[in-house]
C-alpha cells in the first residue's frame, strides 16, 4: 500500500454499514439512554434556573449534577447554601414543575466560594 492509498480510513475500528437511518431515530435511540437523559434534564434546569429559585438566588447557586433522582447544587457561600436548604422541598418542585415529570427527589447543596456561572 502507497503512503497516499488509504488515507482517511479507519484503522481498527468496525466498517460502516450499507444501512440508512434516520438522523431523528439515531438521535431518538441516543437521548433514550441515561446519561443523555440525565444531561438534558440538568441543561434544561441550568437554561431555567431563575424560574425555578427565582433571580437573586439563581445569582448565587446553580444546579450542577443532576443523577438518580438527586439534584445536586452548587452555593457561593455557607449563607445561600444554607437558604437552598431551607427552600429545598419547594426547589424539588418548582424543577420537578420545570422538569414535567417527578423525576428529582432530593435536593443536595455544596458550597464552592467565588462566582457562579451558568
């Protein structure tokens, strides 16, 4: 084989297939799966934060992680943690509410000082 021949093949992997599909039932097959679901639902909760805790306090926290039904979420300080926490059970159901679906029981805090970015 010359250095040019074979260029831009794919060594080691499996060949394509001669089967077409859908771009919308790959994507459909794809977003089914756990952890795309899960990274939806948080990309979802991230774009909508200020609807769900309201803005001054979507200023100072954002959801981070969002797995097997625990939100977790981050706080600029010990003080807004601290108001997250007290604010939980109406947190898990305004982003349940967000959501369309029940899927978050527990809300967890962490606190990691300095800016918050969405």
């Amino acid at each position: 084989m010359s250095p040019g021949e074979g260029a831009g093949r794919r060594r080691g992997k499996a060949s394509r297939s001669d089967e077409s599909h859908e771009i919308g039932s790959v994507l459909e097959g794809m977003l089914g799966h756990r952890p795309w679901v899960a990274g939806m639902s948080l990309g979802e909760l991230g774009r909508r934060w200020d609807s769900v805790v309201g803005d001054r306090l979507a200023e100072e926290t954002s959801p981070v992680a969002l797995e097997s039904g625990v939100l977790l979420i981050r706080a600029s300080s010990t003080a807004w943690a601290a108001q997250v926490r007290f604010l939980a059970s109406e947190v898990r159901g305004r982003a349940n509410d967000v959501l369309g679906s029940a899927s978050i029981r527990e809300v967890r805090v962490t606190v990691d000082a300095g800016p918050v970015t969405r």
